[in-house]
C-alpha cells in the first residue's frame, strides 16, 4: 500500500453483520490490513471475531483476505 499523502485522509472500514452489533465486546473485534483478491485494494479494517467474509469497499467483492493484528 502507497504511503498516503499529507492531504489524504485513512478512515477505517467497519463491517458489521446486522443484529451483532448490540451483542458483541470490544475484546471480541478484530482490527487488521485487508486485501480483495479481486481488485488488489488494500485497506485497514476491523471486524467481528467469526464474521465469514469482508467486503471490498471499493468493487464490492467478499473475495477478500485480511490478517488480524
């Protein structure tokens, strides 16, 4: 991933299935760099702990890859 530049700005990406959101910890979230395997974006995210797949807030996709931090 390109170093951003002084004006850009990072925002993190929140996926959530509904109805979880009210059952879940803080401790029970995962945060990590995320990658599509369809459009090559990459992007820091956090998750909840089991959720199946991301999706690509670029192209969409769930055919995603992340490594937890």
């Amino acid at each position: 991933m390109a170093n951003p530049q002084p004006n850009m700005t990072i925002k993190p990406v929140i996926v959530t299935r509904t109805g979880d959101i009210h059952n879940l910890l803080p401790e029970q979230w995962c945060s990590g760099r995320c990658d599509c395997l369809t459009c090559q974006y990459e992007w820091f995210g956090e998750w909840p702990l089991g959720i199946d797949a991301l999706e690509c807030p670029q192209c969409k996709s769930t055919d995603t890859d992340r490594n937890a931090i």
